[in-house]
C-alpha cells in the first residue's frame, strides 16, 4: 500500500512542479535543466526530551530536485512515511456462551514533507564523488492508529474498530552534510549518503511503552498522560479499559542518516 504511492508519475509530477516554479520565479530555461530522483531509507534517532520517550523512526523516502548547469545549488522536495512502534494484544469478548477471541493493534506512523535546498562543495559537477550542504523546511505528521481485528470466527465477524486514537503535526527544519557517489560508468545513477540535525515545534505524540522509573528520573516528572481504550462486555454489562500507551508533549528533536538510490535524467 505505501509502495504504491511512490510511482513514476509522482517523480513527474514533481518534475513539472519544479519546471513551474523555475519559470514563474526565476524567469530561466529549464530545457537543460537536470532533474534527478531518489527512494531509500531514513533512520532518525530521537534527542533531547523526545529520545526519553520514543524510539528510532524509520522512514521510506522519496525526493525530487532540479538543477541548472554550472551551479552549485539545487532545489527539491522529499516526502516520507514511516514509523516508530506497534504492538498486538490479545483480547476476549463474551456474549452469552460465546467467547470471541481477537487482537488489538496500535501502530505509531509519522509522515512529512520538506522543501529542499542543497550547494555542492565544488564547482566541479563531474566527480565521482561530491559532498554537499544540505538544507530543508517543511511539515512532519504523527499519528497513532487503534484496530480491533477480525476474529475470523464462524460468525464471519468483521473488525470492531478501527480509528485514529492521536494525531497532531508541527513544522520541521533540517541541516546536514551529504556525499553523492556517482561512479562514471553508472550512466545515471548514483548513490546519496546524508546525515541532518532535524528540529521542530512541540507536539503531541504516543509511545507505547509505559515509563520506567528510570524515564521517570530524567524526565523531570514529566512523565505523560495514560491512553485508555474502553470495551464492553455485553454480558455483564460491564466496561473495562485497555491502556494503549503514554502521550508526551515535547520539541521534535532527532539526528537523521538516509542511505539513497538516484538517478539523474
């Protein structure tokens, strides 16, 4: 479902955006213009207050860039989906004599897009291999997502529920340093190494693991707010929550290495 998104007719679409802006601000001939695309993988590791609560998020990338002869700079947009936690617990419903066994699954996504800017370090743009500054600005989404699963029981029962249980977004700015490998006898393509320092606004996002006393001591008692879920039991007439996680508040903070395949039409 996520590969699906990430098709030849989105890098063109992105390509005829790029080719638009150029013209309507820049008044220049795009016709030699260099447009390359990239897929590949972005592991971020969480710092500050926001390494106290979640894990690495692991991201599938796409960007896009246009770039004019004998310039350094480069202009582009990336967009990423990914994740950082799920879990699966068993749950029983009675009704009557029967009991329905099924799972509960959480899953914490995260999505964004930025635009970019990059300046090669030298002038030179046929070397083998070309270190860069990175720059970008943009938007990341987190999002936690609550489904009761289907049974598959002899009542063909479908899912219970399914919803999103938190969501919230902020803005995000990036800074790094880049290494491009292009070896001369790859025609087009190339490979893309890149560390960046990313931050943001606050926002409210889930982990599903219960503090530790430890988390507790460095957190300065900030130690979020309970998420529970309720469920009925149509036999007793009775409700009983399921705590899902913990929601924390906090800067979004993290370091970010992405790994790329590109290529450049």
């Amino acid at each position: 479902m996520i590969l699906m998104l990430f098709t030849p007719k989105l890098f063109i679409m992105m390509k005829n955006i790029f080719i638009i802006l150029l013209i309507t601000f820049f008044n220049i001939s795009v016709v030699t213009a260099q447009f390359s695309a990239s897929v590949g993988y972005d592991l971020n590791l969480p710092t500050n207050q926001m390494a106290l609560n979640i894990g690495a998020i692991h991201n599938f990338k796409v960007e896009g860039f246009i770039k004019m002869p004998e310039n350094r700079w480069s202009f582009g947009m990336d967009l990423s989906v990914g994740g950082y936690g799920s879990k699966r617990d068993p749950i029983a419903f009675t009704q009557g004599n029967t009991v329905t066994n099924t799972f509960v699954s959480v899953s914490n996504m995260v999505y964004g897009f930025k635009g970019l800017a990059q300046a090669d370090l030298f002038s030179r743009d046929d070397r083998a291999l070309m270190p860069y500054f990175h720059s970008g600005f943009g938007m990341t989404f987190f999002e936690t997502s609550l489904t009761v699963e289907d049974p598959q029981d002899i009542d063909n029962c479908r899912p219970l529920q399914s919803e999103s249980l938190k969501s919230d977004q902020t803005w995000i700015a990036s800074v790094g340093l880049g290494l491009r490998w292009h070896p001369k006898s790859s025609e087009g393509f190339y490979l893309d190494l890149r560390a960046t320092q990313n931050l943001g606004g606050k926002l409210n996002y889930m982990s599903l693991n219960p503090p530790t006393t430890s988390h507790l001591n460095h957190n300065n008692g900030a130690d979020g707010t309970p998420v529970n879920v309720d469920f009925y039991n149509q036999q007793t007439n009775i409700i009983h929550q399921h705590r899902i996680g913990t929601v924390y508040n906090s800067a979004v903070s993290f370091w970010g290495v992405q790994l790329q395949f590109a290529y450049q039409f």
